[in-house]
C-alpha cells in the first residue's frame, strides 16, 4: 500500500509538470498569437507615425498591413527612421496580378491579413489562385517579402505581374541595376533598395517619385505554385551600404525568424513564477514583448550600440533615453538578455569623465542632451540583468562605471552637503532640474527654484525623497555587484553607507502627522506637501517600518486619493491640480511608478491589497487584454490611453508584473 500511494503521488506530479510543460509548450509557439496589436494602417501624411507597425532585428525601417481593401496587394510603408520617422510611401509594394490582359481584382478575394511575433502575412483566394504575401525580417539592415501564387485550379495558368509604388516624399530619386531599384534622398546618405530574386528578369520603369517592376510571364501549372523575392535593404549612412549578411534562401529565413521567435516566447513563460494561464494575459504579455522588439534600434552612426527607443510611433523619441534604458533592460533580460545588456551599454558608452550619464542620445550625437541625466536605477538594471544572464563580465564591466555615477550624484547634486541631494541641471535651468527627476511637470516642483552648486552643477532647493530612496538601493545593489565580483571590502562599504543613509531619509522625508513621504526644501523642516508616487518609493526599497508602510498602504487604498478606477496616479486625484488630460505627470497612470507602489505593497504583506489594484489595470487600462497599443500612460479615472503609443517602458512593467503576478 505504501508502494502505491507512492507511485499515485509521483504520477500526480508528473501529471502536474505534464500539463505545466503543455501549457508552456503551446504558449511559446509564435503562431498561437496572431494579432495581438493591430497594426493595419493607411497613410496620407508620411510623417504621422502615431500607430502601429512592424519592424525587427533592430532595423530602421518597418512596415504594416493595409487597412483599406484599396490596399490590397500591399504591405504598408515602408516607414523611415533616422532623427525622425518618415513613410516613404502608402502601398509601395502594391502587387498587381494580371492574366489574358485583366487585372484580378484582390478587393474581390477572399482575404486573410495577419500579424504574428515577427511576420507580416497576407492571404488572398481568387480566380482559382492562392496569393501569399509574407514579411520578415532578416539583419539589421535588411527585411525579406516573399510572394507565393498557388494555382488552384486543374489547367496551366500564364500570369503577368507588377509591383508599383509612389513616393511621398519629395526629393526621393530612382536608379536601376539589374534587378535592383535604388532609392535616394536629397538630405541625406539615406539609400533603400528592393532587389528582386535572380531567377526572374525585372523590367523598371521609374519616374518623378514613382516606380513600376514588372514581370511579364510567370507560368503557374495546375496545383502548383510559384515563388518570388524581394529583399528590402535600408541603410542610414554610404559606410553601411555594403554590408548583406543573410541567405536569399526566403524558406531558410523563414525557418530561423520562427525558432527566434518562439525561443523569446519560450524564454519569458518559462521564467514566470506562476504559469500566465488566461489567454488574454498571454496575449497581453506577447504583445509587450513585440512593442520592445519594434522599439529596438540596432546601432548606427552615433549610437555606439544596440537600444531602445521610448516609441517608434512618435517624433519625439527617436533616441535611447538612460531612465527608459534601465527599466527596459529588466524586461528584456527576461526574453533577449544580450539586448538588455547591449542597451545599458548604449547609455554608457556616453558617460563621461565626471561620471555622469546624459538624459538621452541620438543618431546625431550633437543633439545628446546633457543638460540633465535621469533618476539612478542603473545598479538596479545592471543586477536585475545579471541575475537572468549570470554573466560575470557585464558586472566587471559596469561596476566601476556604476560607481562612478552614483559618485557624480553627492559630488554635483548635494548643495548643502547634508549626503541627501536633489535634482538638478548642468545648465542651471530650472526646466532641465524637472526634467531630470523624470516627472517633467510634477506638481511636487511647482514652487522650487535653481541653486548653483559649481560651474557644471546646479540644484533645485528641494531635496526629492524618490531621488535619495534610489540611491539608497543603488548602494544596497552596489554592494551586490560588488560581492559577486569578489571586491569584498567594496561591498562592506556599501552596505555602511547604505545603513547611514536610511535614517536621514526617515527624519527629513516621512511626516507623522499624515503618515506619508514627501520632498523637503533645502533647511526647512516642512514637507512639500503634495502626494505623489514618490511617497510609496520608501515601501519598494524596504525603508519604511511596519506602522509607517501601513500608513502609507491606507493612503494609497482611499478611492478619493490613490486608489482610482485606474490605481496609482502620479498626483492624488484629491488634489486641485490633479489633471490627467492635460497634465502629464500632474495625474496619469505611468505604469513604472504603479509598479514600485504593488511591489512595496507585497514586500509589507499587503499582497491583497496589491492584486486588487493589479486586477483593476488589466480590466480597466484601456485596449491591454485587447489588440490596442500599450500607452505612455492611463487616465486614472476613465482608463483611457494617454500620449504615445507603443511605449517600451510600459510593455517592460507589464512584463514584470505579469511574471510575478498571482491574479487570475
């Protein structure tokens, strides 16, 4: 008998890990997840990028698929991306199909358009032919369309094609070599091509923006299909024009697109802690991962490495921003850890000799902004990667950059020397200072001013709790690196000054009276009483004691102040300035800041408290367990989708939450 209950319980954790496997099995399988983002467009203005595309590899151009029967035929764009995203055209691989002398009406087909991780794909059934159209990509430089025509019917069929297309942008000139087109801008060394497969002999025709390619007879026999190619290259700069490094093998490219595709399926679901088992989260979680994959720009001119933008989709984020970098890595570690670690490279590989990192950088480095840098999560990142990769050089590597920054901060950001600093400018601007607590416009500034510290460094006169509960866990994280690396005498430092810092953050920050945090001004013992997201900042990091989390839990609980439709915006929604349409950081829902606030919640015991609040984001943050975009940010009183779309930091903290979450 014991025997058996033996084999019993053995089989019923085989089943378990069975089905467990099963169900990670099918989610890692990129055809379960077609359409997951929308991402059907047509263009009239070729610089309205504020949709949803498709890119990959890093590449700087992308496409999507036609919203308009019009279209048929044709895969949207291509989209252009330097300093700024431009469509090239509409339709400017518009495929014409021909036969006896009439063109067959796509718009009359049978159609099934689809976006799954990493393809593009169209199917048209008419006149007895199955028309299949398919996008990948394959470098960094270079994408792939494949045309497939399957003759269904039981006689020989003798076709005429053409691929045409218009420019819409002005300057653009054409030149043709065998069966390549070439297109050329007037601004810039910008060059794209479509080169055709060799086995077929492409007549062009091109003129003032527009251009045709035909291919004269194309012999399909009964129940038998025909394959061409196109390869799409498109490089930024002359240097890069000579680079291919793929196969024109469209089948072999095809094979390997999946495998990685899957491999980042597989990747992140099996790193959850608990099975993401509702298709919809499943869906959710897909498509964070492709908004991180089309956000990835590969290196190119004077960005040095591999990185994210913010959004493709907007004008203003053509550059790797070192907040969003640090907080994007973390997710990424989860699904493509060489990306995460090429991206926190990308920040670094500007700081300078000071030790500091600039806000942001660009294509073109003389538009690098460094009249401010952003709050110190770069330890956080670096460990958080380390901790998926176990890759002991990265450490190596960063430790003594981290250090270097997070030295940069009380050397340049500490005006009265009191080892609790405040958010500044290298400028002394005052709008620089806001910029750099990343909460540009929070109400929490409204009333501080620029104190200049050195002839590089200037302060605002307010010492900003979020700004010293971070480089308190830079020094909690530091000393991690610094064990892992062996440099144990480092590690005991940190920890030391760590242990030092906590109280001065306790007295200066925390108020009694309410039982909340707040900012301070320079030598005033009053707190800037306004309620914000850093309050919750001091929970996340483990600062708070038992009673003080508790009250700061019941803040963050009451309807009327955090707890809204959509929890946790950046002002409490009681407050006369709270304004989420209009205000930026002065009310929407950033879901970086929602983070930090359910983790500090679940690190007190108030996981309860936690999910509730998690559960109210997916149900109610407009279009996330549906095929809209991920937003910059949510209204917090209707859950609708704020600012830019397709936004990376977003997808990240999505992916984070969605790998430890316990909601159903």
């Amino acid at each position: 008998m014991i025997n058996q209950k033996k084999d019993s319980k053995y089989m019923k954790q085989g089943l378990l890990i069975f089905l467990f496997s099963a169900t990670l099995f099918a989610a890692a399988q990129r055809n379960k997840f077609a359409d997951v983002l929308d991402v059907r467009t047509h263009v009239t203005d070729s610089s309205n990028i504020e949709t949803s595309f498709f890119s990959d590899k890093g590449a700087w151009h992308a496409f999507a698929l036609p919203d308009k029967t019009e279209d048929y035929g044709s895969f949207i764009g291509p989209l252009l991306m330097d300093m700024e995203g431009k469509w090239l055209g509409n339709d400017f691989t518009h495929l014409h199909i021909f036969e006896k002398g009439k063109e067959i009406d796509l718009t009359a087909a049978n159609a099934q358009l689809h976006y799954y991780p990493g393809l593009l794909q169209q199917e048209y059934v008419v006149n007895n032919l199955k028309i299949l159209l398919q996008v990948i990509f394959v470098t960094n430089r270079s994408s792939m369309l494949q045309t497939t025509i399957t003759n269904l019917s039981g006689s020989q069929r003798k076709l005429q094609l053409k691929w045409a297309g218009k420019s819409l942008l002005a300057g653009t000139k054409f030149t043709i070599s065998r069966n390549r087109l070439n297109v050329g801008f007037n601004t810039n060394q910008h060059l794209l091509s479509i080169q055709f497969d060799a086995k077929n002999k492409i007549n062009f025709t091109a003129n003032s923006g527009s251009y045709s390619a035909r291919l004269n007879e194309v012999i399909v026999q009964a129940n038998n299909k025909t394959e061409i190619v196109q390869t799409f290259h498109y490089y930024l700069t002359e240097k890069e024009q000579s680079v291919v490094t793929h196969s024109d093998n469209f089948a072999n490219e095809l094979s390997k697109n999946e495998k990685r595709w899957n491999s980042y399926l597989k990747n992140y679901f099996g790193k959850t802690d608990n099975s993401i088992n509702t298709s919809n989260k499943q869906q959710l979680a897909v498509k964070s991962i492709i908004t991180l994959i089309t956000n990835w720009r590969s290196a190119a001119k004077d960005l040095l490495s591999d990185g994210l933008f913010p959004s493709a989709s907007y004008q203003g984020f053509y550059g790797f921003w070192s907040w969003d970098c640090w907080k994007q890595s973390v997710a990424l570690s989860y699904f493509y850890p060489q990306l995460a670690m090429s991206n926190i490279n990308a920040l670094f590989d500007y700081q300078d000799k000071e030790g500091m990192i600039p806000d942001c950088i660009y294509p073109d480095k003389k538009e690098n902004n460094w009249r401010d840098t952003k709050p110190p999560l770069a330890a956080w990142s670096v460990w958080l990667v380390y901790e998926q990769t176990k890759n002991i050089d990265f450490l190596k590597k960063l430790y003594p950059m981290l250090v270097k920054y997070h030295q940069w901060w009380f050397r340049n950001r500490d005006h009265d020397q009191n080892h609790l600093c405040e958010f500044g400018s290298t400028d002394g601007t005052r709008i620089a200072a806001a910029w750099e607590s990343g909460m540009d416009n929070a109400v929490r500034f409204d009333s501080a001013i620029i104190l200049k510290n050195n002839e590089r460094a200037w302060s605002l006169n307010q010492e900003s709790v979020d700004l010293n509960v971070f480089l308190y866990a830079e020094k909690n994280y530091l000393a991690k690196i610094a064990e892992t690396i062996h440099k144990n005498s480092d590690a005991i430092q940190w920890k030391m000054e760590a242990d030092r810092m906590h109280q001065p953050i306790q007295q200066n920050f925390y108020n009694e009276q309410t039982g909340f945090y707040y900012d301070k001004m320079i030598g005033k013992k009053d707190p800037v009483m306004v309620e914000g997201p850093e309050g919750w900042l001091a929970l996340w990091a483990g600062l708070a004691t038992k009673p003080q989390a508790e009250r700061v839990a019941a803040i963050m609980k009451n309807e009327k102040k955090f707890n809204t439709w959509v929890p946790l915006p950046t002002l409490t929604a009681d407050h006369p300035n709270f304004d989420p349409m209009n205000g930026y950081w002065r009310g929407p829902v950033w879901l970086d800041q929602f983070y930090f606030g359910i983790e500090g919640l679940k690190k007190y015991g108030y996981s309860k408290l936690a999910n509730e609040m998690e559960n109210k984001l997916w149900q109610h943050a407009d279009g996330l367990l549906g095929n809209k975009p991920i937003y910059e940010n949510y209204h917090p009183l209707t859950g609708k989708g704020l600012n830019a779309v397709n936004f990376s930091w977003s997808a990240s903290y999505i992916l984070m939450m969605l790998k430890n979450s316990s909601v159903d």
